[in-house]
C-alpha cells in the first residue's frame, strides 16, 4: 500500500486543505518557517517566518488530517537558536517535526546538533528531510543515526495525479527508496508537480497502511491493526448520545457507548482504541465529507448534488436506515451521470465515507 502525503507552505497560501484531503492526501507536512542561512552558491537569505503556517495547522485539524511541522535548518544561526524559534513558532509543542536539511543548512555535524536541540526542547522529530544529492556533497556522505528515518528527494519530470506520477517514476521500486547514511528512507519525495486541490505541489510517498503512517506521526505502538481508530463524540451539552469510532479518513457510527461496549470484543480485534473520547462540535470534521466533495466537482454539482443529498441526510440521522440497495443505486445512479474523471472522484468519496461503491 503507498500513501501519498503533499508538502506545503506560504507559497500555496489559501490551498483549500480539504481538498487534499478529499483527493487522497494521508497526511499533510507544512512549514513552520527557516532560519538565516547562506547557500553553497554564497548567496543567503534571512530568517524567515512562514505566514500561512497558522492557518495550515488550524485547518489540517478542522478537516481532520494527520499533521507534521517541518523547520528549514538555517546555517547562519545556532543548532539552538533554530530550535528555539521553530518552538516559539508552532503553537502546539505536541505537532511532530521533520527537519529540512539541505543548501544552507550545513554539514552533518550541524545536522546532528540540530536533531539534539529540538529534542532537548521536548520537540519530538520524526524525520528528516535529507537529499541523498546533498547528503553526499556537502554533507560528504555524513553517518545519519544520530536523527530519525529519512526523506529523500529525487523528483519525477512528470505532471499529473500523485499516483500517476509515482508510478511513471517507478513506484515502490523506483529509485528514489535507496537507504543511505546507515539510516532508513521512510518517505520518497517524488514530485514538485503534484496537482492536488487545483496546485501544483511537492508530495511524498509512504510505503505502508494508514496505521503505520499514525503510528509514525503519533509515536504510538500498533501491533497487527490494519487499521487505527480514535473515539469522538459531540459535547455533552449537545444531548447527543452517538460515538463515533474514525481513523482520520472514515468515520463508523456507533449508536451509543451501551453498543461500544458491546462491540469492543469484536472491534478489538482489528482496532486500536484509547479509552478516552475526544469531543468534537461537528462530527464531519472526523471522516469524509461528501457534501464537500461534491462541491469540489463544481461543473457537475447539479447533475449529482440531490442525490448525494439523500445520503448525506441519512449519515445524520441516529439510526442510519437507509438501506445497501438505496446506497448502490445512488453510487450508481452519479457514476453515470458524470464524465469518467469526475466518477472516479466520486467512487473515492464514497469509499473514504465508507460506502459502497459504483
């Protein structure tokens, strides 16, 4: 299984988060800001605070999608001072990092000292954004234990869908998978022309299950889950009894706590589940939004918005009666009714609401 996750910063100020989601992203890394650094050509640049991080963040948890932060190591300025600012950036010390080391960043030993000073800070880093291209320059071929697993850039001349792309460059045995530095690449960064949300973007590839991606990110442990769930439920004051059990990308209903724990024998044999229950205003934030996908779809929005309608309406409701024939003639009924590329969408809308699909 290959998970694609897409790389921001202010330079796609206003890129509509949700469509990330939507389109397939499995997570999202966005840039806290850089610091002073002076590159391999004598040029530099200043300290630099990303002015769309606040929003990237604030979105990636309204809409639900795995987050990491990602700090560009400045050379002009300490291991310490990159860190100090990267802390007084964020806004939430429990957001996991990825570090960004190449042209301006320094050599291995920088790179190390960097790694200790954000965990000196109680900053958990969980990857490392180092080039093999610059890892074996001005790196000159620099051991990496003393960080996490890897990123690695080696970027595909192809445009298109993260999908196509990826596999134009190969797949999951392209070459951009090479380990090196006695350290593991656990992301490929493929592309820069990745067309997600209605932009061309830098993304990622992760070889692995949703589960193991949060488990990287979370720092949790998971043993033989195919599949990690969290527990979500409206506030008290609300008078909704509902809990919902979700893993970032699909939601499942479950009646009421009675019903959970009914269930728990069968659910704990393929679900993680905290014992806490997270409390939420609007339970769509968990899962797919169907509603928000099909807007997405602008051109076709009244060929299939009434009926996507119906089922929306039915997810609303407690006891979730609408039937699997109603459900597949509606699959059925908008894959028709719309060009072979907007179905496609839809069919992945319908799956990640954890419907049947056309």
């Amino acid at each position: 299984m290959t998970l694609y996750i897409p790389d921001i910063s202010h330079h796609q100020a206003g890129i509509d988060i949700q469509a990330l989601r939507t389109q397939g992203a499995a997570a999202l890394i966005a840039r806290v800001g850089q610091a002073a650094g002076r590159r391999s050509n004598g040029d530099t640049y200043g300290t630099t605070r990303d002015r769309e991080w606040v929003r990237h963040r604030d979105e990636a948890r309204r809409v639900g999608l795995p987050l990491v932060a990602y700090w560009y190591v400045g050379n002009l300025v300490t291991p310490d001072d990159n860190a100090e600012l990267a802390e007084s950036w964020v806004g939430d010390k429990t957001i996991p990092w990825m570090i960004d080391h190449e042209d301006a960043s320094g050599d291995g030993v920088f790179y190390c000292a960097t790694v200790e000073a954000f965990r000196r800070r109680g900053l958990r880093v969980i990857l490392g954004y180092v080039p093999n291209w610059y890892w074996a320059g001005a790196m000159n071929r620099s051991d990496l234990r003393c960080g996490p697993p890897i990123v690695n850039s080696r970027y595909s001349t192809a445009s298109g869908t993260p999908s196509a792309i990826y596999s134009s460059a190969g797949g999951d045995t392209g070459n951009g998978w090479i380990n090196y530095g006695e350290q593991t690449t656990t992301l490929w960064q493929f592309t820069n022309k990745a067309s997600m949300a209605g932009r061309l973007i830098d993304c990622s590839a992760f070889k692995g299950s949703q589960a193991a991606l949060l488990e990287l990110i979370n720092g949790t442990p998971i043993k033989e889950d195919p599949t990690v769930y969290r527990l979500a439920r409206r506030p008290a004051a609300t008078g909704d009894p509902r809990v919902w059990a979700y893993d970032g990308t699909t939601r499942v209903h479950v009646k009421d706590e009675t019903e959970l724990a009914g269930r728990q024998w069968q659910m704990a044999n393929y679900l993680k589940i905290p014992n806490d229950i997270q409390e939420v205003e609007d339970v769509r934030v968990l899962g797919a939004d169907i509603e928000g996908a099909v807007a997405l779809l602008a051109d076709d929005e009244a060929k299939i918005v009434d009926k996507v309608r119906e089922i929306v309406a039915a997810d609303a409701d407690a006891n979730l009666e609408i039937s699997d024939e109603q459900v597949q003639a509606l699959a059925d009924a908008v894959t028709a009714a719309v060009p072979p590329h907007v179905a496609e969408a839809v069919r992945q809308a319908f799956a990640r609401a954890g419907q049947p699909q056309a």
